[in-house]
C-alpha cells in the first residue's frame, strides 16, 4: 500500500534496440546543500521538483555501489510501466521523442509550444492518460500538425496509435465506476481488449491459488490475454513477456547481491532474482517473506509488480522500484509507534472480533529515497506500507517507511498563499504553519505502520479484492486514513514522546483533512467530474460522511462569508468520536466482505461533488500559480573507476532538467519494443 501527497501536502520509452533515437547527453550540476533549486519546471497542471540525498556522500563506497545497482536495476524496468499503462504508449512515445530530438522547424508558434507541454505530461504520466485523473490528455494541437512533424523528422505513427492522440477511443486508463464493465471500458494494459469484468471473475475464481490461508497473489505478474477463445496469462518473467527488461533488471540485481550487507540481504536478492527468472508468485512470497525479515542493513528497496491501484477489479501489479537509505534520526524517533502498535490496536474502536491479537512484526521507518522508477516516478508515495499479501502481514509482520525527503522537498517547495485562502479563520491557519508538518508526518506513520496492520477479515470471508472489489483500494485506504486521525487527537501520543501538545497537532490534522478532503482536493479534477482516484474518493467519503453525521451535534458547520465557503470544526472531540464510528463501520465491511455496504459508502459520498462548491474552488484557486499535482526527477548516480574499470566510488548530481532526464533514460533504459 502507498499512501499519495496529495492529501497533506497540498500534499522508458521506447526504443527498438536496433535503432535508438538518438539524445544529447544530460546536463548535471553538483548538488549543493546551499540555494538548493526545488522547482525544475511547471506545466500544464503538474510541477517538476528535485529532492536531496543528504547522507549519501558520507556512506562507504559498497553502499554507495549497492545503491547505484539497485538505481540502474529499477531504472532498467522502466519501460514495463510505460506498456502496462496503455498498450500503445511504448510507440507512441519513441515517435513524440524523435519529433522532439530532430524538428530542426519554427519552435516558437503556439502549435509548438502545445507540442512541448503534451510531451511533459505525456512524460510525467508515463503515458497518454493524466497519471491522477485517469482521463486522456488533450494535446492541444491538430493531428493535422502532428503529421507535419512526423514528416519533418522522417518518423512513422500511423494506424490507431496515432489517432488515439486525438479521438475519443480509450478514453480512461482506469474506470473503476459504477454500473459500467470496469475492466471492458478500462484502457490499462492488463487485459486484451474486449474481455469483461465477468471474465476476469470467473478465470481468477478457477485457478490455483495454493493452501487454504496461504494464499498467492493471483495474477500479480501477468496480462490475461484471449487466444484461440480461451483466456490465459502471458506472465512477466525472463522468457515470457517484458523479458528484454527483466533480463536488464537481473543483471544489475545480480552485481547488488555482490555487495549486498548481509547474508539476509543477499539471499533476499536472490531470491528476487528468482521470481523474476520463473515469474512465479510462490516465490514472489518466498521473497516477500525475506524482505520483511531483511531488517539488518542501511539500504533497502522496494521492487517488482506491487500496487493494484491501476487495475480496475485488483489483481494486477504495477511495476516500480524505490531505493532507500535509512534516516537513522528520525526512524529512531519513529520506532516508538511499532513498538506501541498492539496497544493502538486493543483500544481502538473496532469491534472486539475485527481486532487483532498480535500485530506481529510493524516496522516504521523514515528513509532518504535515492532513486525512483515505474509506477513510482516521476509523481511518488510518501509513505509505503508493504508487502500487500493479508497473509504475510499477519503472520511475518510489514515494513512500513516515510519517505523523508521527498516530504522535505514537497513542503520546502510549497507556500502558503493556498493555505489562507481556504483556511476559516488566522487560528487555523496558525495551527497549520506550526504543527501541519507534524501533523502530516505522523499521520502518514499512523496510516501506514498501525492502520495498514489492523484489523482482521472474519472466518472464511475472502480477500477484499474478491469481496469488495472495485471498492476495495478506496475502502482500504480509508479505513487506513480513519485509525490514523482517531489516533492523531488521543494524549497517547503525548506520552510516547512523539508531539508536544497532542491536542494541537490533533486539531491541526483534522482541519486539514476536512478542508482538503470537502474543498481543495477539487482543485485537482475539472468542473462537472466524478471523483474517481482511490485516494481521492476515500478523502471525500471520510470528510462528507462525518460532515453529514456530525450536523445535529454542530460538529463541522459550513460557512458562507464574503461570498466564500469554508468549513469549521466546532468540536473536535467529537469529530474523533465520529471518525472512530466510521473506522469501525469500514472495518466491518472489510471483514465481512460486505459489498452492498462499501458500495453505499462509497457511492453515497465519495464519488459525486458539489458543483456549486466546486466551481468556487475552481474560481478561488485561479489566482495561484502553483501546480496543484507534482513529480520529481531523479539525481544521477555517477560511478567512478579505477585504471582497470572497477568502480571505487560513486557521486551523485542533479539533473538539470526534466525533459534532459527523460530522454536520458529512453536513451539508456528504452528495452522493450512494441509489446
């Protein structure tokens, strides 16, 4: 699981081997702790950041090489991200870039210009569709220019690639609404087109999904393909499908394992390196297993085919990789909440049979993320609460990490100026500047390390993704978000040594969700728009149900001044109360496997906006220049060698700019053609 900035914080390509496109080598500059330059570039709706490693260059040179090899192995999946997005995206992205690299014509008309933007975002989403939305990019040219280009630049697009740019075809990568085949009108690239909902029900309900209690992931690594009339999975693996790519991520693996810290750590690594050869989820477990339990070291890693979120019934895994180097001061401070989880569990307002007896194994760490990639770049987690299988979690434990600097370069690159204009009056406002931060770091930690690990499914009730399906990401994530803010008000977190005054973070937390989760979350979708991102859906159906619930308690009031809305929690206290209610009504749900129920929560007041509210946001937010969605670039890790090629040293520098890094990586990590 991974938890999203956006609810705090304001919170490659292809290339056929036989013929790359050619790209000028990247810009690097030194990084600098001085005058660092957060903000890379701003288009469209998105913002391009940099963040800092600080640490790295103080690290001994194997963890700075087991660092670069876990980089280069992430980076070598890169391009599996980009075809499971949409089955088009890897051509159409070589065309656009070779446009890009060889258009020798007038840049400065505004057709050109559109041009540039429609390639960023294309970029930034790894793919045609917006990475948030899910709706399809509008290019903001004529294919009539597009032609032009292709032909100045000697580049072929043509057939439906070229004209899903501009047509109405596939229009939502991920359509997880109601009272529509989910999976048929979806354009991720999970499933050939024309199979239905019903048929991925049916071919998953059949096969083998080992012991009773132990069950694997089905379908995590594979696409359901139609041949012959018959379903079956083409899996990823060395061999079978996205091979080219795999084979690169092994190698790099395999020279990690070389350097590894410990004897867990290499076995772990190989381990992985098996489940990439065979492409099997028993060993995808095996692995697993070993991961949670590879606690030893300084460096760590997430990498494989993970999250569901892009999968609209939730069975297949999106590729991505992140690498880490342990904040050794504030997981120290952080360590007190695993520590502790079993008590959050026994007083937590579940209903005594939904609740744990051990919580085996939470582990909470702040990390300093080196290197991104897939599903996880250029936009990013800030908090990962892994692995997924129920199984594991319950009976091995889970890590779960913040990812520190990216927080840090998110609030570093922020302001305030959105803040005043949305907050009710100058005590919240103040309350937000001194403990928003704090605020949003340890809910990001109770999310993840406590509310990841409660709870529990009754006896003989299937996995939420059989049960609850197309609600189950927005309802687990919810459920999470809701034990994080029951906890965020209780004086235990005083006692633990973790805030200063638990009441004002406390009140700090639940003014910020509600105002993002009834207002300024709007800003990120357009006007006369479901809400439809998991995240997003599970802020509004928290905020609007207590909003609701809370009305003749005079818990929350809405409030008309000078023409403005605004939201103000009049008791917080029993905002707590409420929110527990809905924790432990959501994780009734959950146990039971009760669809109607998630589908009544969800539908009820997740989905639909007031149209009134959100054409104020819209109107209210105009006026800032900040881009309400952002995404990173990656520092460049460096090797340095000696005389007989052996790397003595690793540096790290910053990209000088996105699309520079963009076509670096197409360049050198562009190993899968046209699948």
């Amino acid at each position: 699981m991974k938890l999203h900035p956006y609810f705090s914080l304001l919170l490659a390509g292809i290339f056929f081997v036989s013929c790359k496109q050619e790209s000028t080598p990247e810009p690097l500059t030194e990084q600098s702790e001085q005058e660092f330059e957060y903000v890379v570039d701003q288009f469209a709706d998105l913002r391009v950041l940099r963040y800092q490693v600080p640490g790295f260059e103080e690290l001994p040179a194997d963890k700075k090489k087991l660092v670069y090899y876990l980089t280069q192995a992430g980076l070598s999946g890169r391009d599996i991200i980009w075809d499971q997005n949409y089955r088009h995206n890897l051509e159409i992205r070589r065309a656009l870039e070779q446009v890009y690299t060889r258009f020798e014509g007038d840049k400065s008309t505004n057709d050109w210009k559109a041009f540039e933007t429609y390639l960023k975002r294309f970029w930034f989403s790894n793919g045609i569709h917006h990475h948030y939305s899910n709706d399809k990019i509008e290019p903001g040219f004529s294919a009539e220019y597009l032609e032009y280009l292709l032909a100045e630049t000697d580049t072929e697009l043509s057939g439906e690639p070229f004209e899903v740019i501009f047509d109405e075809a596939d229009s939502k990568k991920v359509n997880k609404k109601k009272g529509v085949d989910n999976v048929a009108v979806s354009a991720v690239n999970f499933y050939d087109p024309g199979i239905t909902s019903r048929e991925v029900a049916d071919y998953y309900a059949s096969v083998d999904k080992g012991p009773e209690g132990q069950q694997i992931e089905a379908g995590l690594n594979s696409k359901l393909v139609r041949e012959d009339g018959q379903l079956r999975e083409e899996v990823y693996r060395i061999g079978g499908m996205y091979s080219a790519a795999l084979e690169e991520v092994v190698k790099w693996l395999e020279l990690a394992v070389g350097v590894a810290e410990t004897e867990q750590q290499a076995r772990t690594l190989e381990l992985l390196i098996e489940y990439y050869r065979t492409g099997d989820l028993g060993v995808w477990d095996e692995y697993a297993i070993s991961w949670v339990k590879t606690t030893g070291g300084d460096i760590d890693w997430i990498n494989g085919f993970i999250e569901v979120y892009n999968d609209p019934v939730g069975y297949k895994g999106s590729y991505e990789s992140i690498i880490q180097i342990k904040d050794f001061e504030m997981s120290r401070q952080m360590e007190v909440l695993s520590e502790n989880a079993q008590w959050f569990e026994d007083q937590s307002p579940l209903m005594e049979e939904h609740k744990k007896d051990s919580v085996v194994g939470v582990s909470y760490k702040t990390i300093i993320v080196a290197g991104e990639a897939g599903d996880a770049s250029p936009q990013t987690p800030i908090g990962v609460n892994l692995p997924n299988n129920n199984w594991i979690r319950v009976a091995h434990g889970s890590k779960s990490v913040s990812l520190g600097n990216i927080v840090n370069a998110y609030n570093k690159a922020g302001g305030t100026d959105r803040l005043k204009e949305f907050a009710y009056d100058e005590e919240e406002i103040a309350l937000e500047i001194k403990y928003g931060e704090l605020a949003d770091k340890l809910h990001t930690a109770l999310h993840e390390v406590v509310g990841h690990a409660s709870g529990q499914l009754n006896p003989g009730v299937g996995q939420p993704k059989e049960t609850l399906r197309n609600y189950r990401s927005t309802l687990e994530e919810g459920r999470a978000d809701l034990l994080a803010l029951y906890y965020l008000m209780d004086p235990k977190l005083q006692e633990l040594g973790l805030v200063p005054d638990f009441e004002m973070v406390g009140k700090a937390a639940y003014d910020g969700y509600i105002r993002n989760g009834l207002m300024t979350q709007l800003i990120r979708i357009e006007l006369g728009d479901d809400i439809e991102e998991d995240h997003m859906v599970n802020r509004q159906w928290v905020s609007a149900w207590a909003f609701e619930k809370g009305r003749q308690d005079n818990v929350i009031e809405k409030v008309s001044r000078d023409g403005k809305t605004y939201f103000n929690i009049l008791d917080y206290q029993k905002l707590r109360q409420l929110f527990g209610q809905l924790l432990r009504e959501t994780q009734r749900i959950k146990s039971e496997g009760d669809y109607q129920a998630a589908e009544d929560l969800v539908e009820g007041y997740g989905v639909k906006v007031d149209q009134e509210i959100h054409a104020e946001v819209l109107e209210r937010n105009a006026r800032f220049k900040s881009a309400p969605y952002s995404g990173f670039v990656n520092p460049v890790l460096e090797p340095v060698t000696d005389a007989e090629g052996a790397i003595i040293d690793v540096i790290l520098k910053q990209p000088e700019s996105f699309e520079a890094q963009m076509l670096d990586y197409s360049s050198r990590f562009g190993f899968l053609g046209a699948q």
